[in-house]
C-alpha cells in the first residue's frame, strides 16, 4: 500500500517523521503543505487529522498523526531497520530519553524560537533562562555523544529523529543577527559542542536526509 505523508517545511515535527520514511527506506509521496496559505487547515486535512496540523501520515487507509505516535507505528509495521532498539532495555532508554527531551529541553526552545521568529524581544528574563536551560541540556546530550555516535546505542534511532529538528531550528534561530547576544553561550555548536557537531554531520551524511531538508530554508 502507498504511504502518504502530508507535511510543512520547517516543521521539526515533520522532519522526525521525513527521516523516519528515509532510514526505513520505505517510498512514499510527499505533500507539501503551505503555512502560509493555511493548507493544513484545509477541508481535505480536517479530514484527517481534526486538530489541523502536521505531520499526518496515510498508509493505505490507516491515518496517524502526532508525530512519536507515527514514529511507534512505522515501527512495528516496518521493524527493519529497528527505530526504538533490538531489546527492551533499549528501547525502554530511548523512550526515557525522548520524554527527557520534551519535557526539559522542548519547552525552552519553543520559548526561544517564539522570540526570536516572533521579532519579540531577546533580552527578557524568560528568555535568558530559557537559553541557560537549553545550553544546560545540551551539555548532556554531548556527554552522551562524547561516549558514542548516537544518542542512544549503536545506531540512529527515534530519539535522534526527534532531537535532530529542534536542534537545528534553535541553531537556525540563534545566527540570526539579532539573537547574535543570546547566541554566545551556545554558538559556535562546533567549538562549544564538539560531539554534538560531529553527530549533526552524521544524520545529514544519511542516505536520503537531503530529501527531509526544510525546502524554504535553501532559499
């Protein structure tokens, strides 16, 4: 059956999704949806996925959204290669760690990128803690890579897909030239965080990561 995957460009919830289909080299087509002509919201969408938001994913007659949740499937439907770990231990750290992740480092760097692309001000308390979190959190994920290629194990995995977008995003949001002084403790990421660099470097060396490439950021 057909996969179908309906997705926005710069969504870090859909990049998970998008190098999820590309490690598990499954074909699928691709539907880029505009933002800012509130495609996601359209009636076709609503169909399938009533919140009006991506990523969905439509796999023969099978709809899933939220994007863990669509990690967990394509899973278990397509279990080679193996996204959340060959044993129970595992995938019981991956999940820990994509928990770990949402619930400590995610809020934060929707704090930041609602500042900076929402040209709110950079210098607020909120923000700055925000950043002291984030760098924190970094600094744990590089121990972790200090140790080994992937976040968890031996091999790319869902806790990487998940982590991956948001890291990049922030980077993204932090060269810009405004946030240059909050920037400071965090960039460059390949002085400051040496294995988290050299990871980056990893997931973009993966067949068919430039297929999951945000296209609007080639601009």
């Amino acid at each position: 059956m057909a996969i179908d995957v309906y997705w926005g460009s710069g969504s870090p919830y859909s990049w998970r999704v998008l190098l999820a289909l590309e490690y598990k080299r499954l074909p699928y087509t691709s539907h880029v949806l505009q933002f800012s002509k509130q495609e996601h919201k359209s009636p076709q969408m609503l169909a399938l996925n009533w919140r009006g938001k991506v990523p969905v994913l439509k796999d023969g007659d099978y709809v899933c959204f939220e994007s863990l949740a669509v990690l967990y499937y394509l899973d278990l439907k397509y279990p080679e290669p193996p996204i959340f770990g060959r044993t129970p231990e595992e995938a019981g750290t991956i999940m820990r760690v994509i928990c770990e992740y949402q619930a400590y480092i995610e809020p934060h760097l929707i704090t930041i990128l609602n500042a900076v692309f929402g040209k709110q001000k950079l210098d607020t308390e909120a923000v700055t803690e925000a950043m002291h979190h984030a760098a924190s959190e970094a600094r744990t994920i590089e121990a972790r890579l200090s140790r080994s290629d992937w976040v968890v194990g031996e091999s790319f995995s869902a806790v990487d897909m998940v982590i991956f977008p948001g890291f990049q995003l922030l980077r993204r949001a932090l060269e810009r030239p405004e946030a240059r002084e909050l920037a400071s403790r965090f960039l460059p990421v390949e002085v400051n965080y040496p294995a988290l660099g050299r990871w980056v470097q990893r997931v973009e060396a993966l067949p068919g990561y430039d297929r999951t490439y945000p296209p609007h950021w080639r601009r």
